[in-house]
C-alpha cells in the first residue's frame, strides 16, 4: 500500500459559511474512525474565511475510494449542494 495525501477546499456561497461549516465538522468524526484514515483535519483560511480546507492523510488510494463512498459523505454531499460555490480536490503523493 502506498500513503497518499489529500488537499480537499470547499468555498461556500456568501450567507451559507456557517451551514457549510456545521456539516464539514459533522463529517469529522465518522471519516476519523474509517479504516485506512490516518489524519483528517479541517482548517478555514485566515484571509478569505469562506474557504474551507481540509488536509488529509490514508493509507491507500482504495482508502480513500471507500470514504468517498461512505454513507455520511454521500449524506454530505445531497445536504450542501447549494451551499457550496466552489469545490476542489487534490490527490498527492509526498515526494520528499
């Protein structure tokens, strides 16, 4: 299995910060007890506090696959479709 590293940003629509923040933070917990999940930590960014970031770390690239499809990310997404005005994700491999 090869570690892999996630860059995960969702900006929400001005007015739905604070909706858009409770459900990021409802999906904390579930994802941190998920098997292969090895850090899942949300930050909001200091200069443009619509923008969430989440930093992640799984144990494989079949890890985060299984989150993806994870009842309490599929709930998450049908919840804040409306909430969210950009979305992004980045999967990365460290190098050094």
């Amino acid at each position: 299995m090869s570690e892999i590293a996630v860059v995960a940003i969702s900006v929400a629509k001005p007015g739905y910060e604070d909706q858009l923040r409770e459900a990021l933070e409802g999906i904390v917990g579930p994802t941190r007890k998920e098997h292969g999940a090895l850090q899942y930590d949300l930050h909001r960014d200091v200069q443009e506090p619509r923008r969430f970031v989440f930093v992640e770390r799984w144990e494989s690239q079949a890890a985060l696959a299984a989150h993806a499809k994870s009842a309490h990310i599929e709930a998450y997404k049908k919840v804040v479709a409306d909430w969210v005005e950009h979305a992004e994700i980045r999967v990365v491999s460290k190098i050094a």
